[in-house]
C-alpha cells in the first residue's frame, strides 16, 4: 500500500493510490484533502503524524489513512471500484 506521487504542473502534486495491487487515481494533493477526505491538508499531515510523505514511512502512513477514511467514513469497498472511481478531478 502506497501514494505514488507526481509534478505535473508547477507546484501541484498528483497522487495515485496502490492499494491491493490495483492502482486508483485520485488526482491533486490539496483536492484530495479537501473534496475525498473532507479536512484540510495540514488536518491531514497532523492525523499521520509527518509531512515527510515522499519518504517510505510517511508514505505509508497516508496511504493507511486514506484506505481507512475512505473505509470508515465513506463506505467504499475497494474490490468493486475502477480506477478512476475516486478520482476528484
């Protein structure tokens, strides 16, 4: 499990979430947070406990924390998604 992260236009970062071998595309960093998590960015760098989201660790951690949100708040069952199902694009 793990957020693959990518720059596409200046500033912004692009995350794709690999969960169970199957990759689901959720689109820019700060929508993420807002639109799917429903918290601000630094809500969700408190609730993972680093901003170190580039390093193996923190990765995890926020791919944890999405996989559970999702789950808990939102009911999403993974095994019936596409990939471009979460997407906030």
């Amino acid at each position: 499990m793990k957020i693959e992260i990518t720059n596409q236009y200046g500033f912004a970062h692009y995350w794709t979430l690999v969960y169970r071998n199957k990759s689901y595309y959720l689109g820019q960093d700060v929508k993420v947070c807002n639109r799917l998590l429903n918290m601000l960015p630094r809500d969700v760098v408190q609730a993972i406990g680093t901003r170190e989201i580039d390093k193996p660790t923190g990765n995890k951690k926020l791919a944890q924390f999405i996989v559970k949100t999702l789950k808990e708040r939102h009911l999403i069952n993974f095994k019936d998604l596409q990939p471009w199902d979460l997407s906030v694009e």
